[in-house]
C-alpha cells in the first residue's frame, strides 16, 4: 500500500503560480510513476503531468512550458510547480502513485486539494 498527502493548493490571480506537493509513504519502493491528475466541475479527470522512476516526465500539452514536476527521492516527495495560472487551470489536483505487479496496475491516489485561479 502507498499513502500520499498532498498540499499546496489555494486561491491565485491569473498569472499567479502555486507549487503542490504530495508526500508518499508506505510501499513507496514499488512505485513506478507518479504523477499529477485534476478535475474541473463537470468534467473527467485528466493527466496533467506525471514522472517515471526513470525520470522521463510527461506533460498535458495545456500545460506545457507553464508547469514543471520534479521529485525528490530523499523526501519522496514530487512537487507540481505551476506558473502563468489560468482560469481553465481552476480544478481539483490529485496526486496518483502508480506501480506494477505481477503485470497488474495499481492506482493510489492523494485526498485531493483545490486549486482556483480568479481574480
């Protein structure tokens, strides 16, 4: 089993950044990716950014060049920088944690923490 607890999140200007962390705990030495998801009111969740233990990243092209993740192995900790916030940014950000046994994803997810962008 892993545990993430995620903080960080708030209310910005557009334009604004905000950096979110989410802190794994647990089994972490089975965790193969990690990464960031959010939801809007009324819409599915969707992948905004995720690293692999190799250390290849990946990026929704909408936040592409405005937002970073990095990890920190020490902390087990991975971070979400987020810059140039919009509106459309304005959902709630889950931390996922994903590993692999025996060929058989397994999915574990943060509380969640909100994040509005308006002025």
């Amino acid at each position: 089993q892993v545990q993430l607890v995620e903080s960080g999140g708030g209310l910005v200007q557009p334009g604004g950044s905000l950096r979110l962390s989410c802190a794994a705990s647990g089994s972490i030495f089975s965790i193969n990716v990690m990464g960031w998801y959010r939801q809007a009111a009324g819409k599915q969740r969707e992948l905004v950014a995720a690293i692999a233990s190799s250390g290849t990243i990946n990026y929704a092209d909408s936040v592409k060049g405005r937002f970073t993740i990095s990890r920190d192995n020490a902390k087990n900790t991975v971070y979400l920088q987020m810059n140039s916030l919009k509106p459309e940014d304005t959902a709630v950000y889950y931390c996922n944690a994903v590993s692999y046994r025996m060929h058989v994803r397994y999915d574990y997810w943060g509380q969640g923490t909100q994040v509005t962008v308006s002025s």
